[in-house]
C-alpha cells in the first residue's frame, strides 16, 4: 500500500490534469461565444474573423485536453517509481504564447468590427 505522501501527490496530480481539462472546456466555450453568438448578436455582415478566431479557441482547448492528459500519465509514472516528471518548458511556454495572441486576436477583432 503507498504511503500517504504518494498517495496525497497522486490526489494532487489528478486535481491538476482536472484543472488541464477545465481550462480546455473553459477555451471549448469561449470558441462558441466567439465563433456563434457574438456574431449573432453583431448586425456586422463579415463573421469570418470570429469564426476563425472560435476554431482557433476549440483547437487551443483540444490541445490543453491532451497536454493535461499526457502530463497526468507522466506524472502518475514518475510517483509509481519514486521519481519527478518535469513538465516541458517548451509546451508550457508555447501554451502561454497561443492563449496570449488568442486573447490579443479576439481583443483587435472586437474593437475593429
């Protein structure tokens, strides 16, 4: 039986790869309120950029869905044998880059539509 500090890492663990997945349905539905309603309720004929921009947020989310994912397993490995799974810079930064010009993005098309 594992003792209570891997047990309390492991629970810590699933709250994060958790957290992953709230993010990714948080950008899930941000997609739906750029790409469909906010258009909706726009009397603007072009809707392209806001449906661009909603592909763009579902993709994000799908991304931080397996991010979480892949970071859940690596993390559940490395507690089952006493080690420590560092997260990838790399991703996380890229991560951080993507959302940033997401939001910028949504930001331009708001102010010149």
């Amino acid at each position: 039986m594992p003792d209570d500090a891997t047990q309390q890492t492991q629970l810590a663990s699933e709250r994060t790869q958790l957290a992953w997945w709230r993010t990714g349905l948080a950008a899930i539905a941000v997609s739906i309120g750029v790409g469909r309603l906010v258009p909706a309720l726009d009397d603007s004929t072009v809707v392209w950029p806001y449906t661009l921009l909603g592909v763009a947020f579902a993709l994000y989310g799908i991304a931080l869905f397996g991010y979480g994912n892949l970071r859940g397993t690596a993390v559940t490995r490395a507690v089952a044998e006493r080690g420590f799974a560092q997260p990838s810079a790399a991703v996380s930064t890229a991560l951080g880059v993507v959302g940033g010009m997401l939001g910028l993005a949504t930001a331009v098309v708001v102010v010149v539509s």
